[in-house]
C-alpha cells in the first residue's frame, strides 16, 4: 500500500516505521525543510517539502496512487483543510487527527467518518487498563467481513429500532446517548441525537452509507 502523512510530528514517525517495516510506501509530507533533512535519516521514505493544506502539494502525492491520506500536523484547522482539500482530489481514504473534541461533530457533517482524537483514545486505552480490559479482545472477536456503522439520529426520532428496517445481515446492538452506552434492542426509542452503533456484513456498507448520508442531516461511520 501507499501511505501519505501531512506533518512529520511522533504519530507520524511512529506509525511510518512501523508501516515501512511491513513493506508499505510511505510519502511525508512537511514544510520544515529542518525537519526533512533530521527525518531523513531515521526514515526510509519519500519526502515531500510544502504545506500540506495546498491542493497542488497534495496532487505531486498522486491520489490515484494513494490508499490513506494521514492527516497528522500540528494545527486542528490545518488537519481539517488538509482532509477536505484531498476528499476532493480524489483520495481512496483520508484520516484526519484533532486534537480539541468540538471539531468532531463538524467532521461528521463534512463526512471525515474516520477522523480520530488521539486524546480520547489514550484515555480510553488507560482506562480500560486500570480495570483489566483486554483492548485486543475486540480485534480478536471482529474478524472477517463482520463491521461497524454508526449514525446519528435525526429523522429517525421517536422510532423503535425494529423499526428502522435495516438489512438481513445487521444488527443494532447499542447506542450512546450524551455519551452514556446503553445495549439496544427491538423496542429500543431513538431520540435525536443517540449515537447508533450497528454490526453488520461488510456487503452492506454502501448501502447503509447512502442511507444516512450526512448530506441530508445525518452521519455515518464505517
């Protein structure tokens, strides 16, 4: 695969030797030509100098070519226009890292449904280890084309989730609303803004994309 990042900060150092240990292209891009010249030695890559927000920076990375687009600087605004600007190039798959939790909800407007808050995962990741929680068990259980889907309730309020006539192969099976988990079942009232989790065949994907097309007020994830 061939793997692009915006900044050339730790995430991206870490994550770039791990990807070229695995025999993965890796493209940096950084507009500290000091920065460059350091990583230079550490990493076996390309390297491209320039801003990373610039529609004309970002097509030298070829997004035809390219199957992620790490948006890593060190600026939330910078990420933001940088996942936007390469959407609209043309990138297989864009992943932009915030840093203040305000700019998640406007990420699902804007349909950057893997956007990822490095904070949050931490404190998660600290928290599940103070009380014993196995944070692999999850990738163990998931295998195969088994996946996730989340979206926001909106026009959906006031319906059962039996309801929501969704594919044979998914499945509701919880729900977050103003943050608190809850599982779900048939009878299970959505209010608006209940954050909808389903597990269901990777086949159906598209299909519940379209469904819930931020586009039309609601969100998605995959």
């Amino acid at each position: 695969m061939r793997i692009a990042f915006v900044g050339a900060g730790e995430i991206t150092v870490g994550t770039a030797e791990l990807l070229i240990e695995r025999g993965h292209e890796v493209i940096v891009i950084e507009k500290n030509p000091e920065k460059i010249e350091e990583l230079s030695d550490i990493l076996d890559c390309s390297f491209l100098n320039g801003d990373g927000s610039n529609p004309a920076i970002l097509r030298e990375v070829g997004p035809d070519q390219t199957d992620v687009l790490f948006c890593l600087a060190d600026s939330d605004q910078t990420n933001l226009i940088s996942s936007l600007v390469g959407r609209s190039l043309g990138f297989k798959r864009v992943i932009p890292s915030l840093e203040d939790p305000e700019f998640e909800g406007i990420c699902r407007e804007l349909d950057l449904t893997d956007t990822i808050l490095p904070s949050r995962t931490i404190s998660r990741y600290l928290a599940d280890m103070v009380e014993g929680v196995d944070i692999l068990e999850l990738s163990t259980v998931i295998k195969g084309e088994a996946r996730f889907f989340t979206f926001t309730v909106d026009k959906e309020k006031g319906k059962r989730v039996a309801e929501l006539d969704l594919p044979d192969n998914a499945r509701v099976i919880c729900y977050y609303r103003e943050n608190r988990f809850s599982l779900a079942d048939e009878e299970t009232k959505l209010r608006k803004g209940d954050e909808i989790v389903i597990l269901t065949h990777s086949e159906s994907i598209p299909d519940l994309k379209e469904r819930w097309n931020p586009t039309e007020g609601n969100n998605d994830e995959s």
